[in-house]
C-alpha cells in the first residue's frame, strides 16, 4: 500500500510538470530534447561543433543552436531545429561573423546572436536564412547576450574587457558600455525590463545596472565563480549559477539579499572527465527556469545531467541524465 502511494504521489508530481528542455551536449556535438513529465531524453539531435547556447521561438516551434567550434575548429554556423518534428530543419551560416555564441529571439523569425571573436551583436533572419544587420559592442569577448522587453536593446556581457555593452539595434542611439569587474560573463535582464543584472567571476560581484543608463544600482558578492544569472518570471528572484563552488544561488531581486543556496553535488560515481577541470565541482553552467517560476534547470557539464530544482523548497528533486558535457539549456514550454 505505502509502495503504491508513494509511486501515485511520483506519478502526480511528475505530470504536473509539462513541457520539455533543450540541452546541448558540446562533447558530442548534439541536441537532447527532454520531456519534462516523464524526464526522459526524447530525441537525440545532431548540431555543428561546439553547441554552446541554444534559444526556443516565442511559439516554441522552433529552437536555434550557437555552433562555437572549438579548440581546432572555429564555428561560424547556427543549427535550427524543429522541436514539433523534432529534425534539423537546417543549418545557417553566419558568414564573416565567427564564433557564434549567445542568443536571443526577437520574434518568431529573427534574433539577435553575439558573435564573440568580432566583438558584436548580428541580427538573423531564419526565413531568409543570413544575417541581416551587425553593430559593434564595443567590448572585448562579447560572449552572452540578453534582450530588453521591446526587443529594441541588446546587452552583452564582454568577457575580455569586463564590462556590459547596451546596443540600439535599430541604430538610434548610441552605444554605452559599463564596467562591471574583470571576466564579466553572466549576463540577464530583468523581466520588466528595469534592470540588467551582470557578474564578474574574478571578484564573485553580482552587479545590477540601471537598464536605461548603465549606472550600478546594487551589487551582492556570491560564492564561487558566478557564471550564469536567470530571473524567475515574476521578477522577484534570481538565481545565480557558480562553477567553482557548484552552487545556484537564489537572491531578491529587490533587495539583492540571498534567499538560500543549493550545492549540487558530484561523487567519484557521478564524475565524467570533464569534472578534472575544477576538482569537486559538477560544473554547473546553462539555467533556464520554467515559465510558471516553480523549477529551475541547471546543466550539469561535470556529470552529463541536468539538475532540477524546485525553487520552493531549493530541493533538487531530479537528475535528468543527458548527454555528454551539457551546457546551454531552454526550456520549451506547452
């Protein structure tokens, strides 16, 4: 009796959760496409060297895959998937613009993408298959991307220089450039748009700009190297992910307070080689958090799993197994 309630009590808390994840597996050059009720690998899609960031259409039909290369092979391609057929529908060249690496939807059709080694932003159209317009952040190692509201803004978070780009992608106004701290990588903006949120991993500060001017209004030092921020859909946390410490960090939006903190472990069992490049840390990096704010989804490169967390009670309440050396992450909701 108490062996079929507890599994009626997984069954209903598994249903409960709809949708899916896309998460790229760099080693393999790869798509795992996930199903969230049953946390199983449902397709298993091929993509060019190197997928490191991976973003899902407003109507999630669609998702766009960032072929960076690697050490030998420098990436200038993006991989488009149709996450209803569940193929490669096609790969795009983005031409003289190398090493492709963050991304954003501007709408169904077209996004913005950094491309890292030219130091810019360049707008794609999936229809016409090119990139249709470029402009120059300003910074060294444009590495993440994130987008304001109205699509009309882009942020860049610049490795090389340490500092946060706001680039007009109409060409209105002028660039303005911010300095954050030294290897400026997590980059996110605020749901209502208010705000921009970077961090720098070599002091750990947690730096949220002004969305407008760029001017610092608040700042929170995390554990570890913070690598990666996201917002719960209602604006009032963020989540911070650290390598070196393998910790996700929940915060306050508000009061830039921390709310709690979650170490995400690795064992002798769970460890792939890539876990030698940080000793005792499971390299968490790519987080996506699902649209009704409950679950967050780490990527976990040191032990080829995805770490689900329920940000309710900071339990992490699965390990979906993925492929090998999993980064960029998106949720697809349904």
């Amino acid at each position: 009796m108490r062996l079929l309630l507890a599994l009626a009590l997984l069954t209903s808390a598994a249903s409960a959760q709809s949708g899916g994840l896309v998460v790229l597996n760099k080693a393999e050059a790869t798509a795992s496409l996930v199903d969230l009720a049953s946390g199983l690998v449902v397709a298993t899609l091929p993509t060019g060297t190197g997928p490191h960031e991976v973003a899902v259409s407003p109507d999630g039909r669609t998702a766009v895959v960032s072929n960076y290369g690697d050490q030998t092979t420098v990436g200038a391609s993006l991989t488009v998937l149709d996450l209803m057929e569940r193929r490669v529908e096609r790969t795009i060249s983005t031409g003289a613009w190398e090493r492709p690496h963050g991304l954003a939807f501007l709408s169904d059709d077209r996004l913005a993408v950094t491309a890292e080694r030219d130091s810019a932003v360049v707008v794609v159209d999936l229809g016409a298959g090119r990139v249709i317009s470029s402009a120059a952040t300003g910074g060294g190692v444009s590495h993440m991307v994130a987008l304001a509201p109205d699509g009309r803004h882009a942020y860049t978070a610049n490795i090389g220089s340490g500092t946060v780009s706001r680039i007009d992608l109409d060409g209105g106004q002028p660039l303005t450039t911010a300095f954050v701290g030294p290897y400026t990588e997590a980059i996110a903006v605020r749901p209502d748009g208010s705000e921009v949120w970077a961090a720098s991993q070599e002091t750990g500060r947690v730096v949220a700009l002004d969305a407008e001017t760029l001017a610092e209004v608040g700042a929170v030092t995390v554990t570890g190297r913070p690598i990666r921020i996201a917002f719960t859909p209602d604006a009032r946390r963020v989540l911070v992910t650290s390598v070196e410490s393998s910790t996700v960090t929940l915060l306050d939006a508000d009061t830039r307070a921390v709310v709690g903190e979650v170490v995400l472990p690795i064992t002798a069992e769970t460890a792939n080689e890539a876990a030698a490049s940080v000793p005792g840390s499971a390299l968490p990096v790519g987080t996506a958090v699902a649209a009704d704010g409950g679950h967050a989804y780490v990527a976990m490169m040191g032990r080829n799993q995805v770490a689900e967390i329920d940000l309710g009670t900071l339990a992490v309440t699965r390990w979906l197994d993925v492929g090998s050396m999993p980064d960029g992450i998106a949720v697809v909701s349904r």
